[in-house]
C-alpha cells in the first residue's frame, strides 16, 4: 500500500495556502493541501461562471487546541470545532484538525478516491495510500474507504460521489456504482435533502458536463426518491445547454412534480421562480399562440435575452433527435418564425425607445419646421430614431437638427 511518496507531478499551489501550510509546520503541525483545491490542481477542467468560486482546503495533523493556538484568528465553522477557516490573500482556507493518528488513516475515512489523497507542501510528497493519483489520471472515481458500507455511514456521499463525477470528469467504478446501489434502500429515509443536497446539485449542473453526475444519482435511485418523475433524457442534455441555472434545474426537473422537488430541495425563492416560469414557457414554439403580438410581448417583458435563446437552444436539441426529419423541420420553420416576430418586435421597442429619448423633443421639431402639432411630428422624431440607430454617436442636439433640416427639404409634401 502505498502511503507517501514523491511523485512527478507536483501541483502548482496558491501561495497565500503554502505560507499558510508553512506556519502551521513551523509550530509542529503537518500540513497538507486536499479537496477541491488540490483536484482543480491535478486534474484541471473547464468550468463555467456559474460554478462559482473554489474553497482552499487543508488538513493538519495534531491537537485541536495546538492548531487553534497557532491561528488565533481562525473562525470555528463546525460544531465540534474540527473545522476551521483562516482568511487570507487569496480567499478564506478551510483547516480540518485530523488529531494526532497517521494521515494515511485519516484519509480513508474520506471513503472516496479523489478525496482520500493529500499534498505536502514541506516536502512535497503525496499523502497516498490507495494509489488515487493512478485512478486519478486514468479518469476513475473509486472508493478508497476502510468501512465495508461507506454510503450507509454517510448519504451525502451519495450527492458527492456524483458532483465529483461531473466535475473532475471521472467514471464511477462498478464497485462504486455497487456499493452505492447496495446501500440505497437502507439509507432511502435518510437521503439529504435541502441545503446541503441542493448546493451538490447545483455545482453538478453548474459543471461543463453534468452527464457522469447526473447519470449517478439516476442509476443510484437519488434522482426518483427527490424528484420522481424527471426525465433522464431530459438530464442527458444537459450538457449541450447553456449554463444558465435556472434553464438547467429546469430541464433536469422536466418530467417531474417540479415545485414538490424544489421545496423538498429549499431552492431559493427567486431561483425557483425562474425554473417554473421556464418550464411553463418550453417548448417556446407552442407557448407562443400562432406568433400573435400579445405572446410574443410577454415573452419579452418576462424573460430576458439570455433566457430566451436558452429555451431556444432548449428546444432545438429536442428537434435535433426526432426520428422524422419532416415533422423536425416543421418545427425548426415555426422556431424561426418566432425568433423573427421577437426580434422585430423588440427592435420596434428599440426604436420607441430612442423616440423618447432623442435629444430633440417633439416641442424641438414643430420649433424648427415651424410647424404646429399633426402626424409630420411623429414621422420627423421616427426618421430621426432611424438615423440614431444607425450613428448611435449623433444623438445630440446639432446632428439632429442637421438631419431634421435634411429631411423636411426631402418630405416638403408631408409639412403641408
């Protein structure tokens, strides 16, 4: 068994963690980067926005009260005070007190391969005693526990297993997958659900490709016992969307009593009010009632840009896989009707928009044609909104009244 060894890979740490990892072992303490932190270092990914920031991590061997001595200014974010955060330079940095027996212990009680490896930055050698590096490399989630069921002993592994799949790009291996199974109907009741099942989810649909993630918490039973009913062929898209949130919890929970599985899961208000309203609108080809002028403007006043060529993207991906190409294109026809009647319509917002905001008012016109009010106003300030389409820079007082001048000389029959 492998336990610490050297290794040619060497991870380029931030430099706020290995001072703090040298202030700890200066004081007696070993320290070791782990987590997250270390992962994004040895197996980096693309990532999305709205993945969110990452948490150093760090795990220190040696008594509780000997660390909290040498960070007197580290805040207790457990309620045994086992865990620590220490801010720093480079954001807050999690220290987890290990006690005083071998890391290489401590580290399977983690269960889970990625997480049951840490880095030395003292001497730089690996913590390693199941040789996760090598499945690390080769793309393998595996188990690295000491306990015959380590699911049963904690469910939330259940959300993690998954959220390291999407986010590291790694498989699940059959004895993962197995054990995970084996375990389920004991631990159903005791699923998490809420906040801390419903930040997994999140950074699992927030990653580039969900699919390995999602498809976890489906084969394992998860997915039925929080949101009966979703659609894994909804989940398999995932990927190719957008990563808007609410557009992905939407199409994940598609198929599903959706309001019952976000209360279960207590997504934010104001998040849960988007992932309704965006089922509610898809597929946007049927939403919208033969392209007529009162959907199409609440479509624009309830949605925004983003969210509407999501749903777009949306259902195109749903078209791309029909079996009959004849019924596909006549969907496609209708998408691109809809997107044209949109974007004509907001272009006519647009431009009524500019109307009201042009430098010359309409009292400005009827002063420089010398004219009173009638329908020459309004299509002298409509000219005028055309011509600051096309020049955004000259909307100010001289150019309008250069143009106006130019006009009313090219539309004399219209002052009459």
């Amino acid at each position: 068994m492998s336990q610490s060894r050297a290794h040619s890979l060497s991870p380029t740490l931030p430099k706020p963690l290995t001072e703090l990892c040298a202030h700890l072992e200066e004081r007696g303490l070993r320290s070791f980067s782990h987590g997250d932190g270390l992962l994004d270092e040895l197996r980096p990914q693309p990532r999305t926005e709205a993945a969110g920031p990452r948490t150093q991590s760090i795990l220190c061997s040696g008594p509780r009260a000997q660390i909290l001595a040498a960070l007197p200014n580290a805040v207790v974010t457990s309620e045994l005070g086992t865990r620590l955060t220490q801010a720093t330079a480079g954001g807050p940095v999690d220290i987890l007190c290990m006690g005083d027996g071998p890391m290489e212990e401590a580290l399977l009680d983690f269960a889970l391969g990625p997480y049951a490896l840490a880095f030395r930055p003292a001497d730089l050698r690996f913590c390693d005693p199941r040789n996760q590096l090598d499945a690390l490399g080769q793309g393998r989630l595996e188990l690295a526990s000491r306990h015959p069921a380590p699911f049963a002993r904690a469910p939330r592994r259940y959300f993690i297993a998954a959220r390291l799949a999407a986010e590291y790009n790694l498989t699940p291996t059959d004895d993962v997958i197995e054990s995970a199974c084996g375990s389920f109907d004991e631990i159903s009741r005791r699923l998490p659900r809420g906040a801390p099942a419903r930040r997994e989810i999140s950074r699992i649909l927030a990653s580039q490709d969900p699919t390995a993630g999602l498809a976890f918490l489906h084969d394992t039973g998860v997915t039925n016992q929080i949101a009966p009913g979703a659609l894994p062929i909804q989940a398999a898209r995932i990927a190719r969307l957008p990563p808007l949130p609410s557009l992905r919890w939407a199409a994940w929970l598609r198929g599903s009593a959706t309001a019952r599985g976000m209360v279960r899961l207590r997504v934010p208000h104001r998040l849960a009010r988007r992932v309704e309203h965006l089922q509610g609108l898809h597929p946007l080809d049927r939403s919208i009632e033969s392209s007529r002028d009162v959907s199409i403007r609440r479509i624009l006043s309830r949605t925004s840009a983003e969210e509407r060529d999501a749903l777009f993207a949306w259902r195109r991906l749903e078209v791309a896989e029909l079996e009959n190409k004849v019924d596909a294109a006549a969907i496609e026809q209708r998408l691109q009707r809809v997107e044209a009647r949109i974007e004509a319509m907001r272009a006519n917002d647009t431009r009524a928009g500019q109307v009201r905001t042009l430098a010359l008012n309409g009292s400005a016109v009827m002063e420089l044609l010398g004219a009173g009010p009638g329908r020459h106003v309004g299509n002298a300030l409509a000219h005028l909104a055309r011509f600051v389409e096309a020049a955004p820079d000259s909307n100010e007082t001289g150019p309008l009244e250069a143009e106006l001048r130019r006009w009313a000389e090219a539309n004399t029959n219209l002052l009459e």
